[in-house]
C-alpha cells in the first residue's frame, strides 16, 4: 500500500474532460502552432462547453504553457507522464513537482504504451498516480484490456484489476480527484474504435467498482474513453450516460478535428 496522500485536490468541479494526448509527436514550434489555431478557434466560434486539456511532449510543455497563458486559452495543460520521486539520480525523467511549477493540471498515467515499451507496473503506476496527486495535479489513469482478453472474454477482469491496483484503499475524495481511462489496446491508433454501447458497458463497470472500492457516487467519477476516437465516431461515445469525456491520441494533431471532437454532441451533454 501506498503512502497515504494528504492533501487531495478536487477535480476542481469538471465532469466531462476532452483531452489531446500528442504522444511523440512536434516539436516546440509545432506546438505553438496547434495552440495558435485551437485559440483562433475558439475566439471565432466560442468556449466549448466541455473542458479540454492539451498533453505535448515535455520538449513542449514550457511553450505549450506559455501560449495558453498569454492568449487566455481556456484549454488546461496536461503531461503524458512522470516519475514517482520528486527528485534524484533518475536520468531521463522528468518528477510530478516539476510539472506542477509549469501550471501542468492533468498528467496520464498507466498509459497502455509505457506500459507495454516501458514496462511500467501497476505499483509503478500507483505510485505515479500518488506523486500526481502530492504535487496537486490531477491524475489521468489509464486501464484497458487487449484484443486476446476481450477475445476469451477476460476484458472485464482485467480492466478490474487494473482499477483496484491503483484505486484499493482510496476513498471517494480520491475518485473526485482524478480521471479514469478506459482504452481498449485493441482499439489505440489502430483505426478500430470500441462501438459506443462497449465503451458504456466498460465506463459503467468502472463506476460500479469505484462505488465498491471507494465509496464513491457514480457522479463522483469521470471516466474518458480513448481508442481511435474521430470527429466521425465522438458524438456517439459522448451521448452514452458513463462515458464523460475522450482521450484523443492522433485526432488531437489537428485543430479542427480535435474542436470538432470537443463539440461534439454538445447540444446534449455538457459540464
Ligand atoms: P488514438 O490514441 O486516438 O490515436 O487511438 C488514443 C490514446 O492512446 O490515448
């Protein structure tokens, strides 16, 4: 078990969350760019109604804070990842304190690439998840199952056991506090999305379990789902009662398609 985690800050009262995940993609310059044309945007066609968080590579984070800060884009900052020390002989890593100085809100963690290239563990990511939450940012966990566990029918349990690694011993503060991600391995850059009704059934088993193991009300939590989501494909996912919000890999490279994915079905579901 994990040191226990004082102060938890809320998820400042957010229920539904887009979020651009850039992955190794741009460079600073590039950066600068998408941000330049997502605030263009929203000046011209107005505040979508959901929040959105944008998360570069750390190469970009400095300028990616900068540009949103001296444009007053109302778009929060995010990172992809972090180390579980605030500091020390870490070569290469970049600590949760370091982020929280660049005004970084949301940093994912568990993403089904580090922990597929990188080997990261559920206890690695639970102590990610902690040092996110000391440094008073919002941790975004990502869980899912792959093509061969949803095949033999193993996609629940082990989305479960993904949740309870993570969140066991957690109250319902702790769910307020952060964001879920149900990403489908299957469905990441493949081109193959989750049909809405599967990502439902998923967010919604999520909630149940948070219910369980925290104590949390269903609307305590915000469950994204990620996998191939298109301008085409986001309306339906964000219509379905359990799913609040999108983690957007490569449909957040483009400014128009990643507003177009944050409006999506705006008409019916908002913050
Ligand atoms: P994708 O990536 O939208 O490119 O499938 C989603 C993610 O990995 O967060």
């Amino acid at each position: 078990m994990s040191p226990e985690v004082r102060a938890i800050p809320p998820r400042a009262g957010i229920t539904s969350l887009i979020s651009g995940n850039w992955k190794m993609n741009g460079n600073h310059f590039e950066a600068i760019s998408l941000v330049q044309e997502l605030s263009a945007a929203i000046r011209s066609a107005g505040v979508p109604k959901r929040a959105m968080s944008l998360h570069p590579p750390f190469t970009s984070i400095r300028t990616v804070q900068t540009a949103l800060e001296s444009d007053h884009v109302p778009i929060a900052l995010g990172a992809q990842n972090c180390h579980d020390q605030p500091k020390g002989a870490y070569t290469g890593e970049v600590s949760a304190d370091m982020l929280a100085k660049l005004n970084v809100s949301y940093v994912i963690v568990g993403h089904s690439e580090r922990r597929r290239y990188f080997f990261e563990s559920d206890e690695f990511v639970r102590a990610k998840f902690d040092a996110v939450l000391r440094a008073q940012m919002t941790p975004i966990l990502c869980v899912g199952e792959t093509k061969q566990e949803r095949d033999e029918g193993l996609a629940d349990a082990r989305v479960i056991e993904q949740v309870r690694a993570v969140m066991a011993g957690r109250d319902a503060a702790a769910v307020l506090s952060c964001v879920i991600a149900y990403e489908p391995l299957w469905a990441i850059g493949t081109g193959e999305n989750a049909s809405p009704s599967d990502a439902q059934a998923m967010c919604g088993l999520i909630k149940d379990e948070l219910g369980e193991l925290c104590g949390a009300e269903r609307a305590d939590a915000l469950v994204q789902y990620g996998g191939s989501v298109s301008v085409d494909n986001a309306a339906g996912f964000l219509h379905e009662a359990d799913v609040d919000g999108l983690l957007v890999g490569g449909g957040s490279l483009d400014a128009g398609s990643f507003m177009a994915i944050a409006r999506a079905g705006e008409a019916r579901r908002a913050n």
